[in-house]
C-alpha cells in the first residue's frame, strides 16, 4: 500500500538528508571502531585483522562484536586460547572493555572530512533538513558530536543505536529521524553511509540510499595514507569499495560528501517522474 502525504506535506523533492558519521562525515577511513576492535579481542588472547575488525562496520556495537565471534577462524582462535566456546557472557565483556578503549581515542579519530561542512551547508541552502545516525553507544556519539560541533558541523538531530530497539539494518534510526525532523514519506529521505549495513538499512527503511566510497570504511585509509597509494591502487580501492557498495543495495555512489550536490539533484528528478526508491 503507497503512503499518502497529507497537506502541508505534499510529496516534492528530497526533504531529508541522514548522514553516517565514522568513515563518512568524520574520521576518514573509519579507524577509530577498526582499531579499538583489534584492541578488544588482542586483549582477550586472540588476535584479529583490521579487514576482519571492519567487516561488520556500520552495526550497533555489541552486534559487531558478536559478529566478529561467529567467524569460523575468530570462533577457533578463541577456543584454542581459553579452551571453551565463546559465551555471550564473553562478548558481554568484550563490549564494556571496548567501550572505554573506544571513548579514549574518538577525540582523536572525529575530524571532519574535508568537504562535508560545505556540503551541509549547501543542502541546507536548499531547504533540506539534516540527520545523522550512528552505531556508535550513545557515550560515544555524544563524544563525536561534539568534536563535530567544535569544526562547524552540526546535524540538526542525531541518534545513536542504544536510542533504538535495534540498530542497523533495522531502519528504526532512520525512522526516529523522520519523525523527529517531520519529514515523510520515506521516498523523501536519503541515507548516506560507507558500510553495506548503512545500505540494508536504507532498503529496510524505504528510502534512498547513497553510499561513500573513498572516505569510508571499505577504503579504510586516512587521507595522507590514501594521497600516499600509486594513482592505480587508489582508483583500484575505491572501484572495488563501489562495487560492494552498489552490490549492498546503494542506488548511487560517491567518494566523498563533497560530491553529493548533483546526487541529490539526480533524486530529486526521479522523484518529480513519480519514481519510488
């Protein structure tokens, strides 16, 4: 059944537009979470890759944790280390000694990403009202938000995972969001994020889903270390991290928020067809 708007609320153009934070508008290349997770599990005995601390990126938590133990190689090194499966109380520990190895590097990994602030800005030249979401514990996100506040950027609401009953790919953020802002349909609205959870989430959600590609998570360099790659490399990372992206469910792709002005100009002539996400 379609949704209807009603008046004062007629279905126009783009109205809403919901932003990441790690990897999309802050902290380029998403290293904060990758590495506290590498961190968490190294203190436990059982070591993990960063492409494996960064597969699940986009996930509330303590699901990313528990996502984390079920990878067959992970679940062993863990048995073979404290003799047993891994128990939920086991992730439960894990996550409250993530939390503190989290909060005392966000400071340092919450830059803004070049480009976003006068992507903001020009969004909301045009009327548009700006969200953001975040896996993140709401500890955390507070510490993020306001080192965001401090170098200009500033969402008009944002929402954590512990503010829902499940975080990503439940749409529920997203939702809150609309709510919260007053924006509706979901065809008004587009999600923008670096992780293919982002993506399942925008499908969950109904809205439109634009995925951030070089900045992001699935790139996962700062950008000295990406400015530092040969030409080929670097275009060869961002290809494959669009590929995932568009793969995930992403109905465009972007390297950076810099680039979203025409994305949102794309959208909205669809929307004006009468198209759906």
């Amino acid at each position: 059944m379609k949704a209807h708007a009603t008046a004062g609320q007629a279905v126009a153009g783009v109205g809403l537009v919901i932003f990441d934070w790690a990897g999309t508008t802050v902290d380029h290349g998403c290293r904060a979470p990758a590495a506290a997770f590498v961190q968490g599990f190294k203190d436990y005995g059982v070591s993990i890759s960063m492409a494996e601390a960064r597969g699940p990126m986009g996930l509330e938590k303590r699901d990313h944790i528990a996502a984390l133990a079920a990878i067959d190689r992970v679940a062993d090194a863990w048995r073979s280390v404290h003799g047993r499966a891994i128990t939920d109380a086991d992730i439960d520990g894990l996550y409250h000694a993530f939390v503190p190895l989290l909060s005392e590097t966000l400071r340092e990994y919450s830059a803004v990403i070049d480009g976003v602030a006068d992507a903001v800005r020009e969004l909301r030249e045009r009327g548009l009202k700006i969200g953001a979401s975040t896996g993140y514990f709401q500890e955390a996100a507070d510490i993020v938000e306001k080192t965001a506040a401090e170098q200009g950027y500033v969402p008009d609401v944002s929402i954590s995972a512990s503010a829902v009953p499940a975080g990503r790919p439940a749409p529920w953020m997203i939702y809150r969001l609309m709510e919260r802002l007053h924006v509706y349909p979901p065809r008004r609205v587009v999600n923008v994020g670096d992780t293919v959870v982002d993506m399942e989430a925008s499908a969950n959600a109904g809205v439109w889903a634009i995925g951030v590609s070089r900045t992001g998570n699935l790139c996962g360099l700062s950008q000295p270390e990406f400015a530092r790659l040969k030409d080929e490399d670097g275009v060869n990372l961002v290809a494959a991290a669009r590929r995932s992206l568009l793969a995930a469910g992403a109905h465009y792709v972007v390297e950076s928020v810099a680039e979203l002005q025409p994305v949102i100009d794309a959208v909205d002539d669809r929307l004006r067809r009468g198209e759906f996400p």
